[in-house]
C-alpha cells in the first residue's frame, strides 16, 4: 500500500487538483462568483473560500464587482489578473535567440536577444532563457518555445534545422532541466495561427487553414478551434506538396516550398532584374519586369490553399509570414484565383499581428489546458 505522501490522491496532491480546478473555472469563466466557483467544481463553499484566499494573498485574484444573486445578497465577482500570470516565449530566428516575458493579454515586459548556437541549440536556448527569467519580477508559469519543425508526441522535433543538433532528444525536458521551467514545445506557425484566431485577422473562425510563407512554406489547420495535428503531429507541411503529379522522395525541404519560399522568389526576382532594398515580395509588387514573376507566385499560392480547401473545407484561408507584403491588387488577385477554383470557397485574409502573432499564439496555447499554469505553494 503507497503511503499518503506519495499516493495520487494523498494531501499535497488533492490539494494541487483542487487549486489548479479552481483556477481552471476562473480562467474559462471568469469573473464569477465564490458560489458559482463551488458549482463548477463541484467542491464545497468552504474548499472554495480556502483556496480563492490563497490566490489573493498570492496575488493572482482581484475582486471586480458584485452581482445580484436570487437569494438577495450580492455576491462578489473575481477574475484572474492577467498581468500576474507571466510566460517565457522563446523564438529562434536569424541566428539569435528571442526570450520575451509575457502576461496573459500577451504584454510583452521584457525581452533579451542572444546569439544561438545551432551547434549546441539547448544550451544557448536555456541560457537565453535563464537570463531573462532571473530578472523577472513574477516567477514564469511555463517556457514556450516556438520551433520551425515538427514536435512529435514523445517531445523530440523533426525537420527543425535550428535544433539539427538536438535531433532525437527529449527537447522539452531537457530544457525543463536546465531552466526549471515546465516546457511547451510548439510548432511557430501553429502558434501564429493561434494568435491570429485570438486576437487577429481570424478572430473567432473556428474552421481555417493559415499558410505561413518564408523561409519555407508550412500550414496551419485548425478544427473546431484546435489544431489539427495528424498521427504523427505532420499535418500541414504544404511545402512538401510535389510541384508536379507526380510524387517524389522527399528531403529535408519539400519541392513546394523549394519553388514558391520567400529565398526562391528572390532568386527568380533576381534573375529577372529586380534589385535594392526591402521585403521582396513587396518589391516584386511594384516591379513592371517580375509581373510575370508576380502572377506565377500568385497561382502557386492560391494553389496550395485550393488543395487544403478541397481536402478540409475551411471557413477561411489566412495568409501569413512574407506574403502579407502583398500590395492590394495582388491580395485581391491571390482571393480571386482561390474562390474561382475552390468549390465552397473560403473567404480570404491576410495575418495583421505581426511579430507579435506567436507571443498571442503561446498564451492561446497554454490556455488550452488553464488549470495547469497555477501551481499551489507548498
């Protein structure tokens, strides 16, 4: 027979479930009431009393008003403070490291950039990490690391040229153990499109598909709100679509995005005598000698997102990374192309948060499962 200390259902574990379930009902519903607290936990009045006065010793609860009750006395209204809940968010891009201190509106309170090591990826990720968590007001609930690859079900990520190094590791406890962070691993672009259906161009869409071009080009879907992620957590790699019917062995870089990434385009664009400065995409827009460029582009794209309308029959198709710097005639054209071929059209939109679309796709991420950001002291 295991002891208290250590069986599942001993003091200090009762006592984690009920905290982490209130704080779940806080987060999902909030703001609301002691009374309504015990209803949606089912604990008792007093569990609830006991513990919602911990949170606010604590700092995590404030009180926002009162609400008549059927019973005649008002009751009191609480909420969680967003600001008292921080995260780490942690993207790798160009060679550095970014690690920004987020609140739960996804208010960035400060950020360090480092230079990241791709011969040793964990370490100069941790360390970046550390940094910037020693300075923290407020101790982080949780590291997201946002990752151009694919995070598996065991925690060890493929196709992520950043982490090569790392390959076949246990990423997520590994920098558990040197952060003393508990780690979300996620996908960047999937983390994008969370964001842009929290707070940005698909706001509410529960049905859609984004596709990110850069570097590569990858896709996003989202079912019912929540990410579709396949058997092996692989759905979305559109950019190992094959350019022609017939398939192909793949490499580490699919044939799609090969052809039709951002390096590509401004190889072609190149070639085609477009020179200076600035994003490549927007260049290529206003340059008479690559229209042809532009119109290839355009059908390559409005390809893509016919295939996924076809195979998913999404509410809307967003287009993110380096194709918002298409002018206007070119997003209308790139629409046009996709409602003409795509039987139930989806509508068309384009990412509007920026750099800021992953620090809103983390805290989307981790809310997904909200009891778990709260732990009890001990």
């Amino acid at each position: 027979m295991l002891s208290t200390s250590h069986a599942p259902t001993g003091r200090r574990e009762l006592r984690r479930i009920r905290v982490e379930s209130v704080v779940g009902a806080l987060l999902s519903q909030g703001p609301i009431s002691r009374t309504d607290l015990a209803a949606a936990t089912g604990y008792s009045p007093s569990t609830v009393t006991g513990i919602v006065h911990e949170l606010q010793e604590l700092g995590y609860l404030h009180e926002v008003g009162q609400r008549e009750s059927t019973g005649g006395r008002r009751r009191t209204l609480m909420e969680i403070d967003r600001s008292a809940v921080v995260l780490v968010v942690a993207e790798i891009s160009r060679g550095s490291v970014r690690a920004s201190l987020v609140d739960l509106d996804a208010s960035v309170l400060e950020t360090r950039e480092s230079v990241f090591d791709a011969e040793d990826p964990v370490a100069s990720t941790a360390r970046a990490v550390s940094e910037l968590t020693a300075a923290a007001p407020r101790s982080p609930a949780r590291l997201v690391l946002a990752l151009p690859g694919v995070v598996g079900n065991d925690g060890t990520v493929s196709l992520a040229p950043d982490f090569a190094a790392a390959s076949g590791s246990e990423l997520a406890g590994e920098l558990n153990r040197r952060t003393g962070l508990k780690v979300t691993l996620e996908n960047d672009v999937n983390l994008v499109a969370l964001g842009e259906r929290s707070a940005g161009a698909a706001a509410g869409v529960d049905d859609l598909v984004l596709i990110h071009v850069a570097e590569g080009i990858g896709a996003t879907i989202l079912s019912g709100g929540r990410i579709l992620h396949g058997a092996t957590r692989s759905a979305g790699e559109v950019g190992f679509l094959p350019v022609a019917p017939r398939p192909l062995p793949h490499g580490n870089r699919g044939p799609f995005e090969a052809a039709w990434s951002t390096p590509a385009i401004a190889a072609a664009a190149q070639s085609a005598g477009l020179d200076g400065d600035g994003p490549v995409i927007a260049r290529m827009c206003a340059d008479e000698r690559t229209q042809r460029l532009r119109d290839d582009v355009l059908d390559a794209w409005a390809w893509a997102a016919v295939v996924c309308a076809c195979v998913l029959n999404p509410a809307l198709v967003v287009f993110s990374g380096d194709a918002v710097d298409l002018d206007d005639p070119a997003r209308s054209a790139l629409a046009s192309r996709i409602r003409a071929a795509a039987p139930s059209a989806p509508n068309v939109a384009f990412a509007s948060l920026g750099t800021t679309g992953i620090l809103h796709g983390a805290v989307a991420r981790v809310l997904e499962d909200p009891s778990a950001l709260i732990s009890p002291a001990d």
